[in-house]
C-alpha cells in the first residue's frame, strides 16, 4: 500500500502528517527544533511514504487535519469535531492503546485528564503507567491530544515530543487560553 506525508507550518513550528491509499492518517508529528529535523523524523518513520510538497496535491481529509493543528497550535477555539473527524489507521496498535487514544481524543480542548483517571474510566484502575506508555507511544500526537493528559503530580510523568514536558506544558497553556480557563499548574514549566 502506498503511503505519502507532507511537513506544513504552524505557530508552533513544522508539523508532518503522513496517510496511506486508504485515506486514513498514518502518522502525525509534532515539530522537532528544526524543519529539517521534523522533515528527517517523518522519513525516518516513515521510509516508504513519498513526500508531497504540493498543498493542491493533498487529499482533503488531510487538509482538514492541517487546518484543525494549525488552529489547535495558535490558540484558536478549534472545534473538537474538526480534528474527530480525520480517519486514523490505528488497527496494528494493541487493543488497550486503542482505547486508551480514543478515549484521549475526545478530551475538550483546555481540558485534561489525569493517568489514573483514563485507567479508571476504561475499567482498569491500576493501569495508569500503562496509560502513561501507551500516551508515550502515540502515533498521532496533536491528532490525538496526549499533551492533555498529565500527572497527578505536576513535574512527574512525562512528554515524547520534542522539548517534553515544557512543550506539554506551552500546548497546554496555549489551549487553556483558547478555552478561556485558567492556565494549568504546569504552566510554571516554561
């Protein structure tokens, strides 16, 4: 099956997105501290998708998911139907990461969740690490909002995009004023 990805810019930097013949996205990626480094991570993800430079060249379920980062990125009330709303190709995660990115997908934009609190509500109390790692591996990040979920303990958990838990912390702040809330205690980070 054919794969492409295309790196476009935000207020936060150059993100990438990658999707396959199928018209589901594959991947998305937050910037690196480089163009040429966000550019690098997607071929390296990504070996066998084919870069598509053109915007007129890309498939509309992608724009919508570029617009919807875009504006999630700048601070503007995006609607969290917009990014619902993009197809992912997430059958080869294992059944729990599936669950686990759902249910975090469909966090309200200046919310958040704690660990503990999306094991509980997928049935499984005791599961919070294995929340945390299945955050941490999330393929889809801003699709799938991992940033909203944080540590009962401000400080302690953690973020696998670049800048970590500082950029947690900016995306965080960055929702919170769009949502007009307070910003969050994490917001110290930076």
């Amino acid at each position: 099956m054919s794969a492409f990805f295309h790196c476009y810019d935000t207020a936060l930097g150059r993100c990438g997105i990658a999707w396959d013949e199928s018209d589901r996205v594959i991947g998305s990626q937050l910037p690196e501290a480089t163009d040429g480094e966000t550019r690098d991570r997607m071929r390296a993800r990504f070996p066998a998708a084919r870069e598509i430079n053109e915007a007129a060249a890309l498939p509309g379920f992608v724009l919508t998911a570029m617009l919807g980062v875009r504006r999630l990125l700048a601070g503007e009330t995006a609607d969290l139907n917009e990014l619902l709303a993009v197809p992912l190709a997430d059958e080869h995660l294992p059944p729990f990461q599936r669950e686990v990115l759902a249910l975090t997908r469909r966090i309200p934009i200046g919310g958040s969740l704690e660990y503990g609190e999306v094991a509980r509500q997928l049935g499984q109390p005791d599961a919070a690490r294995s929340v945390g790692q299945a955050e941490g591996h999330n393929p889809f990040a801003p699709i799938v909002p991992c940033h909203r979920v944080v540590a009962a303990v401000v400080g302690q958990g953690g973020f696998s995009a670049h800048g970590g838990l500082k950029t947690k912390a900016r995306l965080l702040a960055i929702e919170a004023r769009a949502a007009g809330r307070p910003l969050p205690e994490q917001a110290d980070l930076f």
